[in-house]
C-alpha cells in the first residue's frame, strides 16, 4: 500500500475544500486534495442563487443577522451568526480578487438578487450560475499553487485515527484520540493508498442523494458524516433537510433547480387551479422562508391531487429572462417551456443539509485533528432551516478560520505514527450480487423520499429506521466481504447518514423549522439541538 505524507489533507474540492487549500498552502503547507470525481464536480458548481453578504448602502449586519435568525426558527447559534456575517463581506472580496465577477448594474453596483427570507437585496450571483464561476476562479488558483497536490478520482473511506491504530500495536502515551490521516480508494493506484497528516478537513458537502428526488449532483452521498461518525466525532441535528421549493418537475426524475432568485424577479407560485397561492401562507408571500413555500406547495400538491405546481415569470420579457437567468431559460426551453410565455412546472426536491458534523467556529470538530467546513459542518448559523445563499458564505468564512486553528496546531503537532497498517480488502468482486447495491441504492431513496420528507410522523419514521436496519446489514455485509469499489463505498455512507438523520427526526419531539411532524406540531418552549455522538 503506497503511503503519502503531507501537512494537511482536504477531502473534497467544492468551495469549502479548496478555498481552504489554498490559504493553507499560501501559509507555506502542503496539502493534498482528494477529490472523488472530476475535480468541479460539487454542489458548488450548481449554485444559482449567489452568496449572501452585506454589501450594499441600504443594508447592515444586523438586518442579515436578523433574517438568519428568523429562518432559523429559534435554533440558530447567534454568536456564529453574527461572525459569518461579519467576516463575510472580506471573505467575498477575496473571491472577487482571484477572478469572480459578479454580476453588475449599468452604473457598475453588484446587481444584488432577492431570495426567501431576505429583507433585503443582498445576494451576489454571478447571472444565475455562480457556483461555476467560483469553482473555476478556485480551480485555477490551486493549479498554480505547487504546494497543493489534488487527486482526481480518490475517494476517502476512512479516516484513520489513533484509535483504531492502538488495535494494530501502535503506542502513544497520548490519550485523546486523534485523526492522522485517511484511507482512500485511488482510481490511479487501482486501490487503497494511504495519507498520513496532521489535520484532515472534511469539506466533502451534503447528502441530498440519500433522497429519491433532489436538485444535488451525484457526489452528495454524506462521506464526510458518516466519516466522521465512524471515526468518533459528534453530529448533531441531521432531521433537518431542507427541501427547495421549486426544482423543475420532469416525469423522469431529474430535478433541475429553479432558483428562489426568479421569485425574487417577481415569479409567482400558482396551484391547479391557477391561483397564485402563497398569500394564504404568510405574508411575505412567495419570498417567504423555504420551509414555509415548500410545505405551502406540499399542502397544494396533496389538496389538488397534481403533480407540481406552476411557477409564473410571464411578467417578464424574453430578453429579461434570458439575460438574468439564462442557464434556467435554457433548461426550460430544452423540456419546451417558454419562461416569457409558459408556467414552469415545480416541485420541492431535498437540497441542502442543515445538520453535520458538530464544528466550532474555528473549524474544529470534537475529534482531535478532523476539522470541518462547508454543508458537511454543522455551525450552528443556520438552526433549523438555512437562509438562503448563506452556505457560500459561510464555507469561505470556515474555511478561513480553520486555516488559522490549523496552522496553530500543526505548530505544535504530536509525532505522527511511521507505521500505518496495510490496507485489508476482501478479495472477491462479484458483478452478479451487484444488483443488490443497485436495488439497496434506490429502496434507500424512496424510503427516505417516502417516509422522511417534507411532513413526517412519528409512524413513518419508525418504518423508515426498520428499512434502514435491514438496508445496513446488507450493504455492510456486503462491504465486508468484497472488494471496495466507489459504488459500494457511497452506499455504505448513504446508509449510515439515513439511519442517523431518522434517528435525529425522532429524537426531536417537535415541530421546528424544516422538521414538521404531525405528531408534535408545535415548537417545545427550549430549542434544543439533537446531538449524536460518534461510534
Ligand atoms: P461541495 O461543493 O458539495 O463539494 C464537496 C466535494 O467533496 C466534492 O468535490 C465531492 O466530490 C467531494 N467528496 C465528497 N465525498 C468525498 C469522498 N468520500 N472522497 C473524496 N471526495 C469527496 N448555496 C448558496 O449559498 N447559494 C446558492 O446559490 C446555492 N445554490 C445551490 C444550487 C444547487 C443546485 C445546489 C445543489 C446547492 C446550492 N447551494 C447554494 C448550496 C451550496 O451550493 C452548497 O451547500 C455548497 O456549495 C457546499 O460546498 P462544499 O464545499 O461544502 O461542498
Ligand atoms: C437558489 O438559487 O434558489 C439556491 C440558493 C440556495 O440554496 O442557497
């Protein structure tokens, strides 16, 4: 087994990954990147919206400290609200340094998007893809960097610590139990190398796959979660996973995300019959937060019997469209809907992550040596339902701070183990049984879509941990007896962050923000966080 040493290790090459990177390298580190696909290959790359900062005249921290707040429904960490957005107009000034031009007015001010929640215009986009233009701006900066070295196609399984290594004779008088590396499989090497480091950080992103209908790519199968609870380390509030409100609705499953920022463009939801509905739910009426348009199209959906329902932007022209959003007018236009002309037919779809793995504000998690940021870390800035177009910004906040608690630590480092021990794969590869992973991936999804979605009950819940079980011994059954290969790998961490994000939904004997259960449809007078601790 081939073995590679570095100062740090990054799992994940999104926004959280590899602003993190690069700081870290710029401070005179070296630092390896696994990235498991192609390296642009994150949630990052699809992000529409923008990123959330104060910017403009008409705008303050506190009005943006206010409505996280508000979204958050009562379980936001306010200490950490008020850091991220504070930090958060130099942070964007960063970026804009390393080449991301955001989208601007005639007279040259950001042209600032409105999205559910804000009270304000405060969202800086890059038309309506700039998650691309930050990962590409990001790309290029860390191929230029010789300290960083990024593998494609290397995909973390474990992450070792010194707690697993004692098992295999390792001797520290050390107590605590630390992370000083990472298993990975390597399409490269054709098998499991090793990394050995003094701080690895998880930026590996979301989980949205573990849900049959979601706007995330592929690669958001929860490694990190399930990394970090493996190897120890504490998660907390997993039950709460936001479902975006308008994901383009196609008969075959692909849920392409319409962005909030249309209806910040004056776009209304309209039900069957085609009224325009949101009035009947709250007053900020299609802007409201995406917890309450979500359900409010749920409760629609259910009440009429459809399918979707209809997002009208008629109000604006052809031109309008094209050149605010064109990437949505293009994918509507591929499926034969004329934004200027047609409704575009919507339906939620899982999107975004709330809970993770427990992380203070200097990237640290409750594992010695794992340090955490972007949507695999829970914070505590968004509490119970993210304000939309704050992950951005709080992933390069993260990621900012944890390279000052790394550079400090890795000062004063603890020797690292010089023996590691070798890889053990089963050796057999059987493509007949694969077909269990495949039908094990989608009953997964449909579980979790059917029986943990946008309302819950306890019942439902209760039916969605018995599947899991029974999914878990299987695919771990299977992880054990042959060889690792990716798909096996996402699936053994899709199973692990379902079972724990029901176990979190049922811990929680409420109703709060993203978590709306029929059992308990009220708030508890003290907001409290679910906290798993790690294995
Ligand atoms: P990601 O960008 O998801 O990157 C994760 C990385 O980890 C990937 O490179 C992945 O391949 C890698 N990885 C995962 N597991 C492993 C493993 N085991 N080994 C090696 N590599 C691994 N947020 C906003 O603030 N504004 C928006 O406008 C916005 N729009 C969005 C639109 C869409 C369609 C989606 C899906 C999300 C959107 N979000 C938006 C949310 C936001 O994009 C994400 O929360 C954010 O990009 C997460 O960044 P990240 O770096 O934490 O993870
Ligand atoms: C969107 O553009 O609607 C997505 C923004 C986000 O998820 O923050």
């Amino acid at each position: 087994m081939e073995t590679l040493d570095y100062d740090a290790v990054v799992i994940g090459s999104g926004i959280a990954g590899l602003s993190f990177a690069l700081r870290l390298a710029r401070r005179g580190r070296s630092v390896c990147v696994v990235t498991k696909k192609d390296s642009a290959e994150s949630n990052t790359n699809y992000a529409q919206g923008g990123i959330a900062a104060v910017t403009s005249a008409t705008d303050d921290f506190d009005l943006h400290v206010a409505d996280t707040l508000a979204a958050g429904d009562g379980l936001c960490d306010e200490e950490v609200v008020r850091a991220i957005v504070a930090e958060g107009p130099e942070r964007v000034r960063e970026i804009v340094e390393l080449g991301v031009e955001f989208s601007r007015l005639e007279g040259g001010d950001y042209s600032l998007g409105k999205e559910g929640g804000h009270s304000k215009r405060r969202v800086l986009h890059v038309q309506d893809m700039t998650g691309r233009a930050i990962e590409e701006a990001l790309l290029r900066a860390v191929a230029a960097e010789e300290r960083i070295s990024l593998r494609e196609h290397c995909m973390g399984i474990d992450l070792l610590t010194t707690r697993k290594l004692k098992k295999f004779g390792f001797h520290s008088e050390d107590p605590v139990n630390r992370v000083v590396g990472l298993y990975a499989y390597d399409r490269e090497a054709g098998g499991v190398i090793a990394l050995r480091c003094g701080a690895v950080l998880l930026a590996t992103g979301g989980a949205g796959q573990v849900y049959q209908f979601t706007t995330n790519p592929p690669i958001a199968t929860g490694d990190g979660i399930a990394m970090a609870y493996r190897a120890g380390a504490e998660v907390r509030n997993l039950e709460f996973v936001q479902f975006h409100p308008t994901a383009f609705f196609s008969p075959e499953g692909e849920r392409f995300l319409i962005s909030e920022a249309v209806r910040g463009e004056g776009a209304l939801l309209r039900n069957a019959d085609g009224e325009a509905f949101m009035e009947h739910y709250h007053p900020r009426r299609d802007l409201a937060p995406r917890d309450i348009v979500a359900r409010a199209i749920d409760a629609e959906m259910k009440r009429s019997g459809a399918r979707f329902v209809s997002l009208d932007l008629t109000a604006r022209s052809a031109g309008e469209i094209a050149a605010r959003f064109p990437a949505i007018d293009h994918h509507c236009r591929k499926h034969g809907y004329a934004p200027d002309k047609d409704w575009i037919p919507v339906v939620p779809a899982a999107h975004y992550l709330c809970g993770g793995v427990t992380t203070h504000l200097t990237g640290e998690t409750t594992l010695a040596g794992l340090y955490a940021c972007g949507e695999v870390a829970h914070t505590g800035l968004h509490g119970a339902n993210r304000l939309a177009s704050n992950s951005l910004l709080e992933a390069l906040v993260l990621a900012a701070r944890a390279v000052d608690t790394v550079e400090e630590r890795l000062a004063h480092a603890e020797p690292l183990p010089v023996n590691l021990p070798a890889w053990v794969d089963g050796n057999v590869s059987d493509s007949d049984e694969r077909v269990v992973l495949i039908h094990n991936w989608h009953e997964l999804r449909r579980t979790l879509w059917d029986y943990m979605g946008i309302v819950r009950s306890t019942k439902r819940l209760e039916r969605a941990r018995a599947r899991i079980e029974l999914l878990s011994r299987e695919i771990n059954d299977y992880y054990w007896n042959f060889r690792v290969e990716p798909m096996l790998l996402e699936l053994r961490n899709m199973v692990e962050v379902a079972g724990l994000m029901v176990a979190c939904a049922l811990q929680r004997k409420e109703s709060r923000g993203l978590h709306h259960t029929l059992d308990h449809p009220s708030h508890l007078p003290e907001a409290h966080d679910t906290v798993l601790q790690g294995r």
